[in-house]
C-alpha cells in the first residue's frame, strides 16, 4: 500500500505563511506528476496545484502568485509554500500522485 506523508498544517492569520510537506515512495514520486488538492468544509475537494517529474508546474487561479509547488527528487518530498495567506484558504490540503495515491490530509486554518 501507497502512503504518502504529509505535514506543516495549522493556524496561522491572515497574511502569514505556512510549508506543506509530502513524501512518497522513491518508485512513485520519480514517475508521477505530484499535485495538491484542497476540501472546505462543504465544499468539493479541488486541484491547487501541480508539478510533472520534470518541474513543471500548473496552479488554480485563485493561488496563483502566492503559492509555489517544488519537489526535491532527492527526498521524493513535495512541497507547497503558501504566502500571503487569506481565510479563504482555509481547508484540508491533500497531498496525490496522477496514479491516484491520496495521503491522509492537513488541516490548514487561517484566522485572526
């Protein structure tokens, strides 16, 4: 079974920052486009961003500018650097490959 770590969630306020982290298994980051998905409560689970094996990355409109996704192939880690935070951007991030491997979810909330 495919697990897929996820970490760097919590409370922040408005305008602050926060890192997602996610590590998969080598086999599988090497070959899988790598995304972040995010569900608000009472809300559809969305795409937020993604990167291919090669770099390139892809973002919703509603992040882009204030958030990055990178990889680091030497740690098959992922990673979403989330600036200039608004509570809008409050969720459950969910860290997936393009094989259909889900990791258990991180709560990021923003309030003052």
């Amino acid at each position: 079974q495919v697990q897929l770590v996820e970490s760097g969630g919590g409370l922040v306020q408005p305008g602050g920052s926060l890192r997602l982290s996610c590590a998969a298994p080598r086999i599988i980051f090497s070959a899988y486009q790598m995304a972040w998905y995010r569900q608000a409560p009472g809300s559809q689970r969305e795409l937020v961003a993604v990167i291919s094996p090669g770099g390139t990355t892809n973002y919703a409109d509603s992040v882009k500018g204030r958030f990055t996704i990178s990889r680091d192939n030497a740690k098959s880690t992922v990673y979403l650097e989330m600036n200039d935070l608004k509570p809008e951007d409050t969720a459950v991030y969910y860290c997936n490959t393009h094989a259909g491997h889900w990791g258990q979810g991180t709560q990021v909330t923003v309030s003052s």
